[in-house]
C-alpha cells in the first residue's frame, strides 16, 4: 500500500530541520535509525501504527488523572 503523506509546512520544515542537523551517534560513530524516529516523531509527529494502541491507554489514563484532581 503506497500513501502519501502532506504536511503543513512548518511542521515540514520543523521535520526537515531536525533531520539535516542531527549528530552521528557517539557509541556507533553515525546517525542511527534510532535518532531518524525519534526526529520523525518528535518533530514531524510521524509515529508507527504500532504503538498507536499505547498512545491511545497513554492519552486515557492521562484524561483519568485530570479528571480526578479537578
């Protein structure tokens, strides 16, 4: 399954930024994997459907302690 993914530009940008300026790892001596997802995430909100289910518990029981200092 092939699909495009658009997003707005300074999100793009913000991505793009991250990505170019990211150090190579001291312990393996280059970018790793590793550090593209976390920029991909961290800057472009790009997640994989694999941990959807955990943000959705994570979002939960945040909601649930909100709900219980009010």
């Amino acid at each position: 399954m092939n699909e495009d993914i658009y997003l707005h530009h300074d999100r793009y940008i913000r991505l793009v930024e991250a990505v170019a300026n990211l150090k190579p790892c001291p312990f393996a001596g280059s970018i790793t994997p590793d550090q593209i997802k976390a920029a991909l995430g961290e800057f472009g909100e790009i997640w994989p459907i694999e941990i959807y289910g955990d943000v959705i518990i994570a979002r939960l029981e945040q909601r649930a302690m909100k709900i219980r200092d009010d």
